[in-house]
C-alpha cells in the first residue's frame, strides 16, 4: 500500500470519528466514556498522520 493511499484511508477514518463525536455530543446525554474513547482514536490517528508525513522518503 502506498504512503498517500495510506493517508487517504486514515484521513477518511479521522472524518469519521469526528462524525461520531459531533453525533454523541450532541445527544441528549452525550456518554462521556464514548466521547473520551472517540477523542482519544481521533487524536491518534492524527498523531500517526503526521509521524507518516514527516517520514523522509
């Protein structure tokens, strides 16, 4: 797999979560523990985006 279809599958999976995340908070009585578990994947990904582009290569 290619570095930018890589990206593409990860950038695609941020969106998502961040769908997930507007969704649960906007609940009612948004679940705290959800929230912090989708934030928490969120920001992994972006974190392993970021390692992917400052890769030299």
């Amino acid at each position: 797999m290619s570095l930018d279809t890589h990206l593409d599958q990860l950038k695609e999976r941020h969106a998502t979560l961040e769908s997930r995340i507007t969704e649960e908070d906007q609940r009612p009585r948004p679940d705290s523990g959800t929230l912090t578990r989708l934030k928490l994947e969120k920001l992994r990904l972006k974190e392993e985006m970021e390692r992917l582009r400052a890769r030299p290569g």
